[in-house]
C-alpha cells in the first residue's frame, strides 16, 4: 500500500546495529569480538542439533542487544571486570 513504510524485522535491526557498532571501533577492538563471538557459535552448536548458522545469528543479535547472556558479552564482561578488580587492588596496595 502506498504511504506505508514496511518494519525491518528484529533480526534486521540488529545486525545493523551490530554492523554499526563494529564500524566505530577500531580494528584492534573488533577482532577480539568476533572471534568470541565466532567462539561462542561454535560452543553453542557442537554436539546440538543447532546449526552454527543458526548460532551465529544469536550470537550476533545478543552481542548487538549488549546481552551478557550470549557467549561474547558475557566473556566481555567477564574480562573487564577481572581488569576492573586488578586495578583497584593494585591502586588499594600503593596507596
């Protein structure tokens, strides 16, 4: 119909942000995150009947949602704050 504009759906939306995101940070940055996030895909396909497509999707789409339920962000979140952690403790011991 015209006038009617059609609604990406949520799996679109999020791979564009997911694509947006990975534009603003520099290479050094997304190159740890898509190889968790390619780890991720792979943990959660093997020895399932999910396929790694299929995984890889989710694995994109929680990544882009900030979930820390996905493998990525959740071992994102895992690493900052062991180093968050390491630099309190270290400015604790100086001081």
């Amino acid at each position: 119909m015209p006038g009617q504009e059609r609604k990406p759906s949520d799996c679109n939306t999020a791979v564009s942000q997911f694509q947006n995101q990975l534009i603003l940070l520099r290479s050094e940055e997304w190159i740890p995150a898509l190889r968790l996030i390619s780890e991720g895909a792979q943990k959660a396909s093997f020895g399932t009947k999910k396929t790694l497509s299929s995984a890889l999707a989710e694995e994109i789409i929680a990544a882009a949602n900030h979930d820390v339920k996905g493998y990525a962000m959740g071992k994102k979140d895992n690493i900052e704050r062991v180093a968050k952690s390491s630099t309190v403790n270290r400015i604790t011991t100086v001081v």
